[in-house]
C-alpha cells in the first residue's frame, strides 16, 4: 500500500459533535482520535471554556402528571408547553449572560441527556442562538435521568419514596432501577471524558481556540446534583442537602481569577444557599474563586481532618 492510501485511510470525515460542519480526525493505529490529539498536543493546553452551565430540563408530563409514568416510557416523556417556553426562556437567559462579556467570538457547545424531555429542552435553548454560535452538540447517555425501573406502577412509586426519605436518598436503589450511587458511578465517567474534552480543545478546531467557549450540559435535576457533588467532591451527607432545581432553569459553574470553577463568580450566596449548600461548602467555593487548575484546598473542611472528632479546638482539626 502506498503512502498516500495509507495516510487517507487513516483520515475520516467525522461529523459525530457538529451541527452539520464535517470535520476531519486523524487516527491512530488503534482507532482513537482522542489519543492522536493528547500524544501530539503542545505543552500549553487549549483556553478552558469560561463557564459549564447546568441546565434542567423544562416542565414535563410526568411532573404534572405522575401517572404519565404508567403509560409511558420514562425517555419518551415529553415537554409541556409550558416547558417549551421555559426552555425558550432559558436559552434567552444564557446568551443574555454571555453577551455581558463583551466578547465577539462566544459560542456554546451542548451536551444532552438522550430523553425526550431533554431533547425538546435543547431545542428550545437553541432557538435563542444563531447557527454560527453553536460550536457542536453530543447526545451523552450517562447525562440520563436516574432510572426508576421501566414503567412505574404510582401507588408503588410513592411507597418507595417514602422508603427512601427512611433510607437515604444517596444509597437507596428503586427496584429494578438505580440509586443516586449508581448515577454517580456513570457521573463519574462523564466527567472524566469531559475533562478529557476541555484538556484536548475538542470544542473548537486548532486555531480557533477561544476562552470564550461556554458547555451547557442539557439534563435532569439528581443527575445534574450528582454532577456537582462528584465535580466539587460533596460528601453524602452534603449531598443530602441540596434541593432540586426548578425546571428550566440553570446553574452556572464560571472560571474565577485563577481558572477554576466556582458556583460564586455567577451566583450570590444566597442563591447557593437555598440550594442546599453550607457554610463550610461556600468557603471552598469562595477558594475555588481564584484557585488555578492543580492546587489543592488543604484546609477544607469537606475533606481530611473534619471526618475525626478526637482534635481539640485549638488545632482547628488540622494535621500537623
């Protein structure tokens, strides 16, 4: 086989994350772009998209009607109109957001749990961006709701509710479904490949690269309180906590001084306590403010020396 068939058998056409755009991905031996991209990137790592908003999904079916669970498949639950203009209303909100930045060359990238309820979010934010704005979306089952197991009887529902309040809403697994542990085990994956996602760049080609990205990940309200709890490294207990987010609406994680990301840049404290998180919670959001990516909270209080009750309160509970 000649050079040149060898170097155009190993270039595809890929539109897997696009609207539309083909783009071309070189592959290695072995079939993986993403590990070509790492093995040949440069030392300094692409600009970090400035902000991961969390958005739930709009008002559906089942949350008017808990018997539409009965009747229909959990994915196939559909948005309500007014869920529709919720979703509207939301993608509004985030371009208003972005446009506060002053910047010319914004875009946003989505990704999106595969139910219906998710899908019909997505288009209605969509309708608040213009083509040339949307950098690419990818459909990601491991952002799917928590699994209730298949069609739910409603008077069993509300029985293993009630059990789970008893229970622990974490641990507590629905027959033939999953608990809250399970979806952070999917979470946890998620993450990684987003991680992954950001260190590589794979929202703008090479030279394109902006820090004025912004991901908008399209979901459901435990999965996205998974999503934080695993990001930000909340305890059980801490998870616990939190309260669900309204439909329709968002919660925005934005890099703070030194390129993390804060619940505090966007939100009051206020805003984050009524969602459910601490005193001690918000100190290490005010940290994550001007924190650089790698630095580490040595004193934070949701990890380390605060699971012992033995230090006195002179140390502060810290090693020495």
């Amino acid at each position: 086989m000649s050079a040149t068939a060898t170097l155009s058998s190993s270039i595809i056409k890929c539109c897997e994350d696009t609207i539309g755009r083909r783009q071309r991905l070189a592959f290695d031996d072995n079939g993986f772009p993403e590990k070509n991209l790492i093995l040949n990137a440069s030392t300094v790592k692409p600009p970090r998209p400035r902000r991961i908003i969390l958005v739930r999904h709009g008002q559906s079916e089942g949350n008017v009607d808990e018997g539409a669970y009965t009747r229909v498949a959990d994915p196939r639950i559909r948005l309500t109109e007014k869920g529709k203009r919720e979703a509207e209303q939301c993608g509004q909100r985030i371009r208003e957001m972005i446009e506060k930045d002053g910047a010319d060359d914004w875009k946003v990238y989505f990704y999106v749990s595969p139910y219906q309820r998710t899908i019909e979010t997505l288009r209605g934010l969509g309708t608040a961006f213009q083509r040339s704005r949307i950098a690419g979306v990818r459909e990601e089952p491991r952002l799917r709701e928590q699994d209730f197991g298949n069609f739910q009887d409603q008077e069993q529902m509300k029985i293993q509710k009630a059990v789970r309040v008893q229970y622990g809403r974490f641990f507590y697994r629905f027959p033939n479904g999953e608990s809250a542990a399970d979806v952070y085990d999917r979470i946890t994956g998620f993450r990684e490949t987003l991680r992954t996602d950001i260190d590589i760049g794979r929202f703008q080609p090479p030279g394109e690269q902006s820090p004025n990205m912004n991901l908008v990940i399209v979901s459901h309200g435990l999965t996205l309180r998974v999503f934080l709890m695993r990001w930000y490294k909340w305890t059980v207990e801490q998870f616990e906590r939190l309260n669900n987010m309204p439909n329709g609406n968002m919660i925005v994680m934005q890099t703070g001084q030194g390129g993390r990301y804060s619940l505090l840049v966007h939100h009051t404290k206020q805003q984050m306590m009524d969602f459910g998180l601490t005193q001690e919670m918000l100190v290490d959001q005010e940290w994550q403010k001007t924190a650089k990516p790698g630095e580490l909270n040595y004193e934070s209080l949701t990890a380390g020396p605060s699971f012992f009750t033995h230090f006195d309160d002179e140390s502060n509970g810290r090693f020495s």
